[in-house]
C-alpha cells in the first residue's frame, strides 16, 4: 500500500512524498523489506521516505533513509535508584580513555541507576554523562559501552557467585555473591545465572534494549520470572562500566583491554598486574569508594589468571538500600 501526500512548500519542491506500509518498506531494523511482523518496545523500526514525481520512476532521495525506535510509555513502579558521582570514570583511580574520538568525554561515566517493576516485567535504567553514540551500528544502538549489573537477591549470606564475568577482574566481597548478572551491549547481551564460582551459565533470553542516545539513557526491559523470587527492592546491585570490544583478548567476554599508555582503541593507566581490574566506573554514591573498591590488595605481577581467587581481585560490595 502506497500511500502518496502533495507537498509544494516541502524543500523537495512540487513533488510527492510516498510512504510505503509497514509490509513494505517500514521493517524492523535488520529484517527484510515486507517481514516486519509485529513490533515492540524498543524495536528499531527502518524508514525509507519514497518520491513520487509525476511522468518520473519512483525514487528514494539520498538522505531518505532513516530509523525510529518503538518508544516505551509504560509506568513503571521504581524500586531501587541510585547515583553516581560525576567525574569519577577513572577505574582504581588511573584509568585514562582510548585516543580514538568516539571515545567521546563523559561516555564510560555513570551517573544514575535505577530498577523498577512494570507488569510482568523487570526494568534496569542506567545513565552516562554523556550521549550514547552508535559509531558502528550495533543493532541494539550499543557500540562502545558494555553495562554489567550483578543481582545478590540474598545480600549479607555469602550465596552465589563472588567472580564477576570473565575478563572484569574483580569480585564481590566474602559476605556477598550474585545469582543472577546481566551484560548489556550492542551485539551479545546475554543473563548470567549462578549459585556458585563453579555454577555459572550464560544464557540469551529474549530482552529489550531501549537507547536514548541524546540522553545518555538506556533502559532494558525483561521478563521478571528469569529472576528469583522475591522482593527487588530489597535485593543487592553491583553495576560496572566497561569498555565495549569486539576483539577481546583470550577469555575476556567482550570488554577492552587496559594498559599502561592509552592508544586508539586501548584504554591507560594500568599497572600492568595481573589482576588489574578493566572496569571503568562502577556505581557508589559516594566519592573515592570506587577507586578503593576496584584496587586489589595485592597486585600479582605474574602467574595464571585462573590460579587466582576471587580475594585476589579487587572487592565490591554490592547497593542496597538498607
């Protein structure tokens, strides 16, 4: 179905803009032209704005190609919030970004973050100092930021897992541990879950990654079940910042090395240890506590990095609001 509108005041001149349906030319991003299907929150919708010219072919203008996101207008119930100071995306203290300008200012800086219940659903709100930027079109609008949030849902009981996703470099402190962990980034997002250091799965679950880019905001939106039971807001959170990489080093999950000197696309200020951590900035309201949290007790400067311990990384401890 085409569907044709006059517009002589347009800067096309007196000519048609043609709109094709949803079946035809309106599809989700990634899907072939006439598949759309239904969408949903947070799906990416692709546009391609038509010309009609009369006596003439249809044709698409150069810049007619566009994309827009199913927005979510949902109430959600919030049930844990919390922020982060401005400023600190410095890691254990040192850490400096990659030289390369999409690394803009302000993008690896967390400021908010927030969990709140809608229907049968979980939400996860995370905010950055600076907007989110798509520089190599991942399909979730997620390009150089990797978001990791640790769920301790029985906080202070020592249960779960205390080792945080492979290639992080920290760990949660001996009275806590995680039972569930979420990764959010442009191309593998995925729902750890664990009762255990040794009893850890990653599986894919189907979730809605919502990117505000303008806003530094993003929102992920999943099915509540694939959590425990229990009350949320009484739950632990741990939420770490990372560099996002597609060409990770041998057994890091997808995040960006860190170095003494930074360069292109490798974060500085490293003190080359083995156990140096590769999160840049991890959620505590208060000043200075990051930097404490994130700095093991004793840099190992050499040996395996699978003889190591979950005490032999730096120890975090988890929000609540308790």
């Amino acid at each position: 179905v085409l569907v044709s509108a006059a517009s002589p005041a347009s800067a096309w001149g007196e000519r048609s803009v043609a709109a094709a349906s949803a079946a035809a030319l309106l599809s989700p991003a990634g899907s072939a032209a006439g598949s759309a299907g239904a969408v949903g929150v947070g799906d990416r919708v692709s546009i391609l704005a038509i010309v009609d010219e009369p006596g003439a072919n249809l044709k698409a203008p150069g810049e007619s190609r566009g994309a827009i996101q199913v927005p979510d207008i949902s109430n959600v119930e919030v049930v844990f919030e919390s922020p982060d100071p401005v400023g600190d995306d410095v890691g254990p203290g040192t850490y400096t970004y990659p030289t390369d300008t999409v690394f803009q200012p302000g993008s690896y800086d967390l400021t908010n973050f927030s969990v709140g219940l809608s229907g049968e659903e979980i939400v996860f709100e995370i905010l950055v100092a600076a907007p989110v930027s798509n520089p190599w079109d991942s399909p979730t609008g997620l390009a150089i930021q990797t978001f990791d949030v640790y769920v301790d849902v029985d906080p202070g009981t020592s249960t779960g897992a205390r080792t945080l996703i492979d290639g992080r470099n920290a760990a949660l402190d001996s009275t806590s541990g995680w039972e569930r962990a979420l990764t959010v980034e442009g191309w593998e997002p995925a729902l750890f879950t664990a009762t255990s250091d040794d009893d850890i799965n990653e599986t894919q679950p189907t979730l809605a990654i919502l990117v505000f880019g303008d806003k530094g905001r993003v929102v992920v939106r999943m099915a509540r079940d694939l959590f425990p039971e229990g009350d949320p807001s009484t739950w632990g959170y741990a939420v770490a910042l990372m560099s996002q990489e597609g060409f990770p080093s041998s057994g890091v999950r997808r995040i960006r090395d860190v170095q003494a000197n930074a360069e292109q696309y490798r974060i500085g200020g490293s003190d080359g240890s083995l156990n140096a951590t590769r999160i840049i900035d991890l959620l505590w309201p208060e000043e200075g506590i990051q930097e404490q949290m994130l700095t093991p007790a004793t840099p190992v400067e050499s040996g395996d990095l699978d003889s190591l311990t979950p005490d032999d990384f730096g120890q975090i401890t988890p929000l609540t609001l308790g």
